[in-house]
C-alpha cells in the first residue's frame, strides 16, 4: 500500500524515542524519532502486519504493526521496522577458538536504549564536570545534566532522558547488547553514532591549509547537501528579527533551522561521529565489529538521511592514531583536518574505491603512508638465544623446633608428634627440557609442587642472581637471553611511586604510541585509567598494569608466575589470549605459570610442563 506523508510529529523532550507519522490514506504511524526524517510529500509503501487501532477516532499502527519503505526515484528503502541483526563473533587464539560473543545490533529506538547509551558515553569522561546527558523531571519541568538517570532535586523520580550531549538532531544511534550474558556483564557493551557528513573539511599540509580537501578527491555534490542548521540560521536570521528581539528570534530560529536543514541533508556520504565500547571489552576486536556493523547498516538503509545511495563513510578520530580498529574495519587513512585530526575513509561503491585509490597513489604525502595510520610500534624482539635443563634436582631443607612455641599451641603440636625434625624434600629431581626461542609455554602443578621453584632457578640463571633460591642443588640451567621480565608475586615487584600508569609506561618505551599499545595489550584500554596512579587501581587491574610493565621491557624472555590469578575468568580469557598473541608475533618466550584451564586455553601454548612430586612432563601442544 502506497501513500504520501502529511506530517511528522515529535514530543520536543521525548524527540529521541517517540514520534508520530500522518499518511494522507488516514493511518497513523508510531515510531522512535526516526519520524524526523519523514516529510510531508514524501511517498512511502507500507505493510500491515496487525490490525489498526481505534484511538480517539485516529488509525494507529503502533511500533509493531508494520513495516514503512521510503521510495526515493526507483529506490524502495527501508525505514521500519529498524535494522536488527543477531551476530556471533568467535574469538580464537591461532585457529582454535577460546570463546564466542552473541550480540545482537540493532538501531537504539526505546528510552532505556538511550539510557544505556549515557551510561556508556560516561567512560569516555574523566572529569567530575563533564556529564553526558540532559534529563528532564515530568513532576517540575527541571532539566538536569548527569550520567545516569537521576532522582530530580523535588524528590521525583519520574525523569526522562531529554539528549546525548554532542549528538545533533540529525544523529542516528547502533547499539550493541550482549546475549547469553552473565549477571554481571553489562548489557549494551558497544555504541556507534551516526551522522551526516561535517559540512566543511580543510586539509593541513606542512602547516599550509588546502582548503574544502573532499571536492578535490571525490565529486562534489556527494557532500552538497549535509546537516548544517547553521547556513540555514544565517539565510533566515534577518527575516526574523524584523519580527521579533534578538533573544526570542534566535531561540525560534534555531528550532526551525534543524528541522529545515534535516530536510535538506541528502549527501552521498555518512559519518560515523562516535564509537564507545564498555573498557572491559575493549581490545577484544568488539570496536572494529561495532564499525564493519555499522558501516552494513549505513549502506543497507542509507544512515542517516535514508535516500541517496551511500558512496562513502567518513570519520574524524584522533583515536585511530592509537587504535586501528577502523583499519581493521576497512577504513583508509587519508589526510589530516586542519585543526589536526586524522580523516578515514571507508569506499562503499566501485566507484569511492576508484576516486580513493586514485587519491592514495598520486598524493605525495598519502603515497608514503598508504592509508596506514596506527601501525604497531612494538617489532620485533631480540629472541632468547638458550634456556635448557641438564639434570636439574632441586632440594629444599628446613629445621623444625618448638623452641619458641608455648602453651596451648604447644601442646596441640605435641599431641600431632610433631617435636624436633629436619624436613628434606626434592621439589625438582633430575630435570631435563630445553625450550626453544619464541615458545610460549604453560606450567602447571599442584600448589607447592614447585611451579615458583622452575621460575626462581630460570630467573637466576638469566639474570645471574646470587642466593639459594635462584640455585640448582644440582645439575645445569643455562639461559641466555638479551632482556628478562619477571613477574613473582611478593618476589619480583615492579616500583610504581605516584605517577600515572601511561607515566610509568611511557618512561621504559619512551613512545607514547607504544606505551598507550602496551597498555591495551595488557588488558588496560580505558583512557580514564591511564592517568591513574598505581595505588588508585583494583586489584585486576595491578596484576595487568604489571604484565604491561613487562611487556614494555620487550623481554626477550618473559616469566610470569600466577598468570590472571586476580582476574575473573573472562578477562582472564582476554588478557591471556592477547599477550599470547603479542608474544609470538614479537618472539618473547613466554613461561607463564597457572592453575586454570581457560587461561592455557587462551594462551594455546607451544608445549605445557607439568610439575610435580620432583618431576617435569613435558607436552607438546
């Protein structure tokens, strides 16, 4: 059934999630704020899937009675019901798969979406001024600026999420909640804003500004009509204030100048505007998934105008010079903006790759960097050159007495037969392994069994350090090697002191690329910690602040013991699976000592050392 838009209508402080469409065939549409993009005069083909009800004499088709195509020219675009997709992302650690997510992605169209959205936007702020969201009490009208939905100063709690701060009227929201979650997993892990093109973009070159860059590379009515309120407030500002004062002409004006410029976007392009993923998922490829997703939705549904073919998705990201995950969604770097900022381009047709590809071999600057933006500093390590057992036993003795033990503790030792002995115990007996430069290798035992004793005596050998512990009763440990890490808990401590954590990393890399990498590595991508002291971290987080400390070293070798001990078990996946990955693609031998099977998982270590009752077995994975 086809039939003509007569009007849109949208609450002015529920804009976002509700709106309502009027067909001259006398239906009545409910939607979510998409009604802004529905004009009179626009043809549109609707599908009824349930009846219409009879409200106050109105035919309404509520948000699941129907499907509503847009016709542009011979085009039939979809509008409702929105873009919803079920997507499975495995996650895999040289092949073998170690866990999966199922997400589902759909268009943010109810309040609680909006909700979520403000709760996640708030980890991308570090300062207790900066808030995220604008709410409005129904009770007394106050409009209130937080992060999370609040309780008005009335004592109300019937408060309604009004706007995303920096988002425009013109922004289109993917969000991205997690199924099959655990209690305490949150439920929207990820976020993409979605909007027109920017209306102007200049190019910085050697300090020299090339101005309106994009018409020079590709054709220029694939940007001529974008979201820009402010053109339309200048053409109609005059008219106005003939009208009324200077205040009362600009509140009104700006009211009428978004409406009109939305009716006016129609560009060839999108802009991707914002990506936010929940800093414990980060680093875990949800951010590059989020982009390729949305870059899907734009070209399927035309994001966000929903008429003219997308050609091109644009983002403006001073991120993606410290995360490639845009790369990796197929995005090319291309020039800085003016004020600095890399521009990335994602070709949707035959023809952007044309104009892109063009670009990208006769630019001089662009020829040099061949769209890369965020290419890994980390390289190549200087391999361990030998680490062998020979022999190796391994005897540990000690003398017990009760001589200082009194009263009743006494007795109860007494009573067990436990007086005067010498305890003598071989934790290692004529051990014999080599390992080779560049394996990643997993120890595991019993506690006690003597996991911390193969380390110490690795350690002692590498490092040359003095004292029992670090020496074979008997036998031979050679390891050589450039650089070692070591990690033992209450033995081998990094000293931290009050700087930040990207501080503390920054001064071993002396990169800042390298240490923000390092850092994301080691399971630590939320930007707000990066200015946190050592002191200030969970628990969680040291031990991985630690395992980036090593990492920053580029060890040669690199002993961790109680590897993820401190994390629970799907960080533990996370963290595992990425160091284990940066081992190998650096050549750090890696000998990480742990009791949990989802952690040797995620590590898919080269061989495994099994330790105990004096003995090492070894096996080849």
């Amino acid at each position: 059934m086809r039939a003509k838009v007569v009007s849109h209508e949208l609450p002015k402080h529920r804009h976002r999630w509700f709106g309502v469409v009027e067909l001259d065939n006398g239906l009545t549409l409910y939607m979510s704020g998409i009604a802004a993009w529905l004009f009179e005069g626009d043809e549109v083909e609707i599908v009824i899937k349930g009846e219409p009800k009879d409200v106050h004499g109105r035919k309404i088709l509520f948000f699941d009675d129907y499907e509503l195509y847009r016709i542009y020219g011979k085009d039939k675009i979809k509008v409702w019901e929105v873009f919803s997709k079920k997507i499975e992302l495995p996650r895999l650690s040289f092949g073998k798969e170690v866990y999966r997510y199922r997400i589902l992605a759909r268009e943010a169209i109810y309040e609680k979406d909006f909700e979520k959205i403000a709760e996640l936007e708030q980890y991308h702020y570090a300062s207790q001024k900066s808030k995220v969201a604008l709410w409005k009490c129904y009770d007394c009208g106050t409009l209130i600026e937080a992060n999370t939905k609040p309780e008005c100063e009335c004592g109300s709690r019937n408060v309604h999420i009004v706007e995303i701060k920096g988002s425009t009227p013109a922004s289109r929201f993917l969000i991205f909640e997690l199924l099959d979650r655990q209690p305490y997993e949150p439920e929207v892990v990820a976020y993409v804003r979605v909007d027109p093109p920017v209306p102007l973009m200049h190019r910085k070159i050697d300090g020299e500004v090339v101005e309106n860059i994009r018409e020079k590379v590709f054709p220029e009515e694939w940007f001529e009509n974008v979201f820009s309120p402010e053109n339309v407030f200048r053409e109609l500002f005059s008219e106005l204030r003939k009208k009324y004062s200077l205040k009362i002409a600009r509140h009104k004006l700006w009211e009428k100048a978004s409406k009109e410029a939305m009716k006016r976007c129609n560009s060839a392009a999108s802009r991707i505007a914002r990506v936010v993923v929940h800093p414990d998922y980060r680093a875990d490829g949800i951010g590059a998934f989020a982009v390729r997703t949305a870059v899907e939705w734009i070209s399927e549904r035309r994001i966000p105008e929903m008429r003219m073919k997308k050609h091109l998705v644009e983002t403006i990201a001073q991120m993606a010079r410290f995360n490639p995950f845009f790369e990796k969604a197929g995005f090319y770097y291309v020039w800085d903006t003016a004020s600095g900022k890399p521009v990335l381009y994602k070709p949707l047709s035959k023809e952007a790759e044309m104009y892109l590809k063009k670009f990208l071999e006769s630019d001089e600057i662009a020829r040099r960097h061949g769209g890369r933006l965020c290419v890994s500093r980390y390289g190549k390590v200087k391999k361990l050159e030998k680490l062998r057992f020979e022999g190796v036993s391994k005897l540990f003795r000690s003398f017990l007495d009760l001589d200082d033990v009194k009263g009743d503790v006494r007795k109860v030792l007494e009573s067990f037969g436990v007086k005067q002995r010498v305890v003598e115990r071989y934790v290692l007996r004529d051990v014999n392994f080599e390992i080779k430069p560049g394996e990643v290798v997993a120890v595991v035992g019993a506690s006690g069994s003597g996991k911390t004793t193969l380390l110490r005596l690795i350690a002692g050998s590498a490092m040359n350090l003095e004292g029992e512990a670090y020496r074979p009763s008997s036998g031979k440990v050679e390891v050589v090697a450039d650089s070692v890490a070591v990690l033992i808990p209450s033995e081998f401590e990094p000293e931290v002191g009050e700087k930040s954590i990207l501080e503390l990393i920054y001064e071993i890399t002396e990169d800042i690329f390298l240490a923000v990498e390092v850092l994301n590595r080691a399971g630590i991508s939320d930007a707000v910690l990066y200015r946190a002291r050592f002191g200030e971290l969970s628990t969680g987080q040291k031990e991985r602040f630690k395992l980036a400390l090593c990492l920053a070293k580029r060890p040669s070798l690199m002993l961790v013991d109680e590897f993820a001990a401190h994390l629970d078990e799907m960080t533990a996946v996370r963290v595992a699976r990425k160091i284990s990955e940066l081992a190998r693609d650096a050549g750090i031998t890696l000998i990480a000592v742990t009791h949990r099977k989802e952690v040797i998982d995620a590590l898919s270590p080269d061989r495994i050392l099994y330790v105990g009752y004096g003995g090492v077995m070894e096996s080849i994975t």
